[in-house]
C-alpha cells in the first residue's frame, strides 16, 4: 500500500476512536444529569408530600376553629338577650 492510503486509513481509525470516547463521556455526562434531576425531582416530591400534610392539619384545626366560632356566637347571643331582658 501506498504512504498516503495508510495515514488516510490511520487518520480514519483516530477519528473512530475519538468518536466512541467523546460519545461515552456525553453518556456519562448524560447519566449524571439525569442523576441530578432524578433527586431534585424526589425532593420536590418530599417536599409537596409534606405541604400536604400540613395542609390537612390546616384544614382541620380551620374547622375545630369554626365550630367553636360557632358556639361561641350562640353563646353570645344568649347572652345579649339576658343582658336585654335584665335592662328591660
């Protein structure tokens, strides 16, 4: 073979090589975002869970508070019309 077919076939083989790594390491970069993302996103989702319960919680003690909003204006109700009764 001739000098120059054998560094074009050489020059072929380098760029193949240096193909397949550069196309591993963006894989491995690739994974590692993904990675990245993949914890970000279970954090979130710890974090949403935990707004969730607290939500509740809020909710609840929202309606323990209206309950008691509730007999405590009856009671002041009551209370008015003795008060009136007592001035009349």
């Amino acid at each position: 073979m001739e000098t120059g077919t054998l560094i074009s076939i050489g020059a072929l083989l380098v760029a193949f090589v240096s193909l397949i790594l550069n196309s591993r390491k963006e894989t491995r970069s690739d994974a590692a975002a993904l990675a990245r993302i993949d914890t970000n996103l279970s954090t979130l989702n710890a974090g949403v869970n935990d707004i969730r319960v607290d939500l509740r919680s809020m909710r609840e003690a929202i309606s323990d508070h209206s309950e008691r909003l509730a007999r405590v204006e009856s009671k002041v109700d009551s209370n008015e019309r003795r008060i009136e009764a007592l001035e009349g």
